[in-house]
C-alpha cells in the first residue's frame, strides 16, 4: 500500500490509473551483452511469450541458445512454444495428435536471488535442462 502511495505522488492526476509495476523484460547475449529482444510492460505470461518469441525470431535458425532466467514461472512454458518441436503420436483407433517436447540441446537454467531484509542473502542458481551444457557454460 504504501509503495503506490509513493507511486501515485509522483504521478500527474490522469496518470495514475496507468501507475503500477512495469517491466523491462529483456533477453541478452552473455558474451556481448547485445540486447537480442525488449519487450515492456506488465510481468505477464503474454509479456513473457512476446519476449521469448522475439528472440527466438532474432536468432540465426536453428540455433539452440543456453538461456538463463529468474524463476518467474512462464518462462519454462514460453520457451518450450518458442523452441520446442513438435511430435505427432499415434495411438491405434485414436485421431492423430503431437506433443510439444524440449529440443535436444537447448540448454536452460533459472538463476533465483533470495532476499532477507531488502538485501540479496544468497543466489541459487539451478539447471533445469541441458545440464550438461549449463555446467560446462557456468564453470
């Protein structure tokens, strides 16, 4: 409550309806620090979709990124509709359906700051996939 006060302060009367927590979502290139895609707005799963599906297009095609994240829960999902490949099943007397599996060698980790009175206690950082690559990344 008291962070909006302090929002709506610094707001003209007509804005501050659009007052609230913006994002800069961003996706970087480690070795460049060249900003591949920005999308801002809301910390939404769309926002969150728009992010990585920009970046996805912005890549040389069929390159498999290792990519780091907060542990925002949408990532995981927006990445697997932007990178993962489609796989028909087909099971006897049934219609013919896929399944969105996480493509070989996409590797994906979520870098998670805990804080404790305001400030960073400790960084966790976690491979979810491709760890084998991630380990080799980060060491």
């Amino acid at each position: 409550m008291e962070l909006r006060q302090k929002k709506q302060k610094r707001c003209q009367d007509h804005e501050t309806e659009m007052a609230g927590d913006w994002w800069d979502h961003t996706a970087v290139a480690a070795a460049s620090k060249l900003v591949v895609s920005l999308v801002v707005g809301k910390r939404t799963h769309e926002q969150t979709q728009a992010l990585v599906t920009d970046a996805r297009r912005r890549l040389r095609a069929g390159h498999l990124p290792a990519i780091f994240t907060d542990a925002y829960a949408s990532y995981e999902a927006a990445i697997l509709e932007a990178f993962g490949h489609r796989y028909p099943i087909r099971a006897q007397g049934r219609a013919a359906r896929s399944v969105l599996r996480w493509p070989q060698g996409l590797a994906y980790g979520q870098v998670k700051k805990h804080y404790q009175q305001g400030r960073v206690e400790r960084i966790e950082v976690r491979a979810l996939y491709g760890k084998a690559r991630l380990k080799h990344i980060l060491s």
